[in-house]
C-alpha cells in the first residue's frame, strides 16, 4: 500500500494550494480518507476527512478555507487549501483508514510541507 502526497510548497498569506495523495494497493472505495497536519513543536491536528460515501467533515480552523475531494477513479484525494495564514505552516498528511470484519487498516503517507509566508 501506498499514500503518496504532493502540491505542497511555499505561498503567501491569502493564497492557495491544492494538495493531492495518491493511493496504491488498497481498494481506494472503502476507506475514509483525512488529511492531518503537524506543525513543528505541536501536536499532529485531524483537518478534514471525507468517507467512503463521500460525507465531509472538517476542523473548525479550516472550515470555510479548505475543502476535501475525492476521485475514486483516480483512487486520490484532494486538499483544496484557499485563504491561507501563516498558522497553516506544517506537514500535511493523508491517511487511509477503514474496518473489515473485526479487522482495522490505517495507512499514512509520508506527507508534504506547505508553508504559508505572512
């Protein structure tokens, strides 16, 4: 299984990034996918997640700016991040996660640093 995240990068306060996690080797239709992040000397934050049925849910720092998508052909899911602020800096991570039976699966990527300059 892979998580591979891209887009990331360095922006101005108020821009935009649209981040990108392609999966591999998992069937991509069953899991709820989420975005997290952690930002240097914090603690990691869940920022948006998006169900196998496709229902959103987002942290209260990111709603309104950011938006989570998925393209099950494409087994990917987005991060579109506008209004960006400096308080966004961090490595974002995409995850996988899903039940079968008794049994639970949870795949991260590696993650991708998006700093956000004032």
């Amino acid at each position: 299984v892979q998580l591979v995240e891209s887009g990331g990068g360095l922006v101005q306060a108020g821009g935009s990034l649209r981040l990108s996690c392609v999966t591999s080797g998992m069937d991509f239709s069953i899991f709820h996918m989420s975005w997290y992040r952690r930002a240097p000397g914090k603690q990691r934050d869940l920022v948006a997640t998006i169900t196998y049925d496709g229902a959103t849910n987002y942290a209260d720092f990111v709603t309104g700016r950011f938006t989570v998508s998925k393209d099950n052909v494409r087994n990917t899911v987005y991060l579109q991040m506008n209004s960006l602020k400096p308080e966004d800096t961090a490595v974002y991570y995409c995850t996988g996660r899903t039940e079968v039976a008794v049994e639970s699966y949870v795949y991260w990527g590696q993650g991708t640093q998006v700093t956000v300059s004032s």
